[in-house]
C-alpha cells in the first residue's frame, strides 16, 4: 500500500469533523478567533478539535496585520497561566517539596497557550501558521518586552517540532520543482540571485546546493547552502557569483567552498540549523567526490566597518598609531579605492583582530564568525578585496575570510570554542595579530 502523508490525513480528518463544528455567524476577526480558540481548547473530539483548528487557521492566514497583533496580544494576555493557581503551587511546592506538589506546579507553570498552540499544530497548514506568526511577534518584540513569554513558549515547541530527527536533508538541482527553485531567488541572503539564469549558473555541473525541509512545508526551504567546486581555497567572490563565469574542466577540483548560507523562515529565527546542515553537506560531498580533501567558506565580515568606526571614536588604541587612527576617523575610507589601498596593512591587521580578539560576553563579536567558529570551524585566511561590491565594501571595506572544516578537527575545535572560548586559528591569521603597545 502507498504512503499517505501526515498533511493528506489530516485533512481528510478536519473534513470528518466540519459537521460537529459550530455554524453560529461569524463575529469580526479577533472576536471569532477567541471562540474558535476556546472552542479548540475545550474540544475533546479529534476529528472535530482537527476541523476547529484548521478554521482556525484559514482565518489566521486571512488576518490583516492589525487583526494579527490583536491575536498575538490575546494569546498574551487571555491564555497565560492562572497566576493566583501558580502561585497557590509554588508556595505548596516550597512548604512540602514532595513529587505530587512538584507535579501540580508544573502543571500550573504550562499555560493554556502551550496546549492551544500544540492543537493549532494538528491543522493542516498549522506548522506554517504558527512559523508566520511569529515574525509579527519578533518585531513586536523590540519595543515591548513583557511578549518575551509568549516568545519562548513558542519557541521551545519549534525547538521540538523542527529537532533535527524531522528535518529531510535534499539536494537541489536545476530539475528540483520550479516552486522551490523560486524560493532559492526569494530566499538568498548574502548574494543576490538575478533570475533563473543566475540561478542555473550557480546550479551548474560545478556547484552544489543542500538544503533542509520540513514535511508540514514540503515545498519550503529552512535553510540552504551553496557550494562552489575549486581547485584550491577561492579568495574572491566575484568569481564565484559571475553569471557569465564557466565551469572549469583542465582540472578535477579538490575544494568544496561554502560560499552563502541562507536562513529562510523569518519566524523560525533562534532556531539553529546551520551546523547540522553543513556537517551533513560535508558528509554528503565526501560521498559522492571522494577526491575533495577541503572544505571551507568564503564568508563575509558584515560587522567589520561598524566596529572599526566604534574603535576611533573612542580615541586612542593600542593597536592603532596616530596616522591610522587620524586617516580612519575620516569618513569615506571603505570605499575610496586609493585610500583603502593605504591602508591595507592596517586594515589586514585590524580583522586579524576583530576577529580573533574582539569579543562580547566572550564570544566574537562578528555574527559570520560566532557561527563557523562555533560548529567547529577555524579561522584559515583572510582575504584582501575579496568582495569589491557596494555592500561588500560598506561592510568590511571588501574583505572577506575563510573558516575551514577539517573534518579531523571540528569537533576539537567546537569543545574548544564552546568551553573556553578558544578561537581556532591558522599560523598565517595569527601572523597577522597586532602586538599590543
């Protein structure tokens, strides 16, 4: 007997249940989705609970933004846990810490929207619901910060919903379906792709691209990776995005460059795929070209720039001389051509630092960096004018580095980096560290 999906059967079953559901007329958006919510949580039928979600759903999916920060406040507010009940738990857990008290107050910790959210899920298309609520959420967020609860509820079920058992590990080629291939062109966050002949250039017979999916989004990429074949560990983007570049045949390549990674699900944000996606990308290409004998990126320093900036106006360093700290307070420098060139000492040395060295709560402080190094990754070279472009430019005035994955080596250098904040770095990099005055 063929497979049936999850999705197919449920909703086959939200169809078994639409004659239980209520046809009382229908209130306006936030209205009709606090009944649908109370409905679905006092709903003890399968079918029927399965067919209020589902409605719950579609009117999610219909809400104007206004209609949607009106149901992330009701779910807030109106399903929280029952303060007087947790606190009636935590002070009988603190007079008898006995298993049954301990019981009744994790009880009352979960608050109803935990059990709300989990029935949402049972939809068909409620995985995806949830994921595109929460987006709203993040920006909501930022200036209010009592929805941080709400937040990690939800965040703690994605964490369960997309564990790495679930996620489907795919290769995608130029045969892939159009409508994943479109998501590619949307999705791409480092280097623009400009339409489908961009998109087959870097789906060539040279270039590699891997990415997760989830069965509730079938036709959604997580996250994905681009891959470039080389001879050799590759200095400069260009190259590699030029969609009038041609494979090169004289020689069979022995290096896998990993040259964009892009998260693609906004509201799947905190939610870590990367370093199982590139461990099993290398797995992947050890298997099928078994005379690649390294992996590594060419990655972005995107916080470069903003920190040298931070570094002259707070005065005098001990790693900048006066004339580099008087030609860098100057505004302009990244992208004057004749005026980086100057500087490419000074600037070589600074990333060397940036990157090693600077550090917030312990870790670096470049984002690109706290990734690689925190996968296992070390720090192999840096690059000067590896990205001239506008943004490359704006970013790390057109520098670009190389983590390398030796496959020998990640895990030392992840325990490393994790316990001791330990940065795993090349003799050449290192060479590169300014000596403190």
């Amino acid at each position: 007997m063929g497979r049936i999906s999850m999705s197919r059967m449920m909703a086959a079953l939200a169809d078994l249940g639409r004659q239980y559901l209520d046809r009382s007329p229908r209130l306006p958006p936030p209205e009709e989705a606090h009944r649908l919510c109370d409905a679905l949580l006092g709903s003890e039928g399968e079918a029927s609970g399965t067919a209020l979600a589902r409605e719950l759903v579609v009117l999610l999916e219909r809400m104007s933004e206004a209609d949607r920060i009106a149901f992330i406040d009701m779910l807030a507010n109106d399903y929280a846990p029952d303060p007087a009940a947790l606190r009636a738990a935590a002070n009988a857990w603190l007079a008898d810490p006995s298993e049954d008290t301990y019981l009744v107050l994790a009880r009352a910790v979960q608050s109803p929207r935990l059990d709300l959210l989990q029935r949402i899920n049972m939809a068909p298309g409620g995985t995806a619901a949830m994921v595109r609520l929460r987006e709203p959420l993040l920006e909501l967020m930022r200036n209010r910060p009592e929805l941080r609860v709400l937040d990690a509820e939800i965040r703690h079920l994605f964490t369960s919903w997309f564990n790495r058992g679930f996620l489907q590990f795919e290769r995608i080629d130029w045969h892939t379906p159009a409508v994943v291939l479109e998501k590619l062109i949307a999705y791409e966050a480092v280097h623009e792709i400009y339409g489908w002949e961009d998109l087959r250039r870097r789906l060539g017979p040279d270039r590699r691209c891997f990415a997760f999916f989830h069965p509730t989004l079938p036709d959604e990429p997580l996250i994905f990776v681009e891959v470039a074949l080389t001879r050799g560990i590759a200095a400069q983007i260009q190259p590699l995005i030029d969609i009038a570049a041609v494979a090169a045949n004289d020689a069979a390549p022995d290096t896998a460059i990993f040259y964009s990674i892009s998260n693609c699900q906004a509201g799947l944000t905190g939610i870590s795929f990367g370093n199982f996606l590139i461990k099993q990308v290398v797995d992947a290409l050890k298997t099928e070209l078994p005379k690649i004998g390294t992996f590594a990126t060419l990655s972005p320093i995107p916080g470069f720039c903003h920190w040298i900036d931070t570094v002259v106006a707070r005065g005098p360093s001990d790693f900048l001389s006066e004339a580099e700290q008087a030609e860098l307070v100057r505004p302009g420098w990244a992208t004057d051509a004749a005026r980086r060139a100057a500087l490419e000492k000074t600037l070589m040395r600074l990333c060397a630092e940036y990157l090693v060295r600077a550090s917030g709560n312990g870790r670096p402080l470049d984002p690109v960096a706290r990734f690689h190094l925190g996968n296992g990754a070390s720090i192999a070279r840096i690059n000067w004018e590896g990205d001239l472009s506008d943004k490359g430019l704006r970013q790390s005035a057109g520098l670009m580095v190389n983590y390398r994955y030796d496959p020998d080596e990640i895990v030392a250098n992840h325990e490393a980096f994790v316990k001791d904040g330990r940065v795993a770095v090349s003799a050449q990099v290192r060479s590169l560290l300014p000596r403190r005055r």
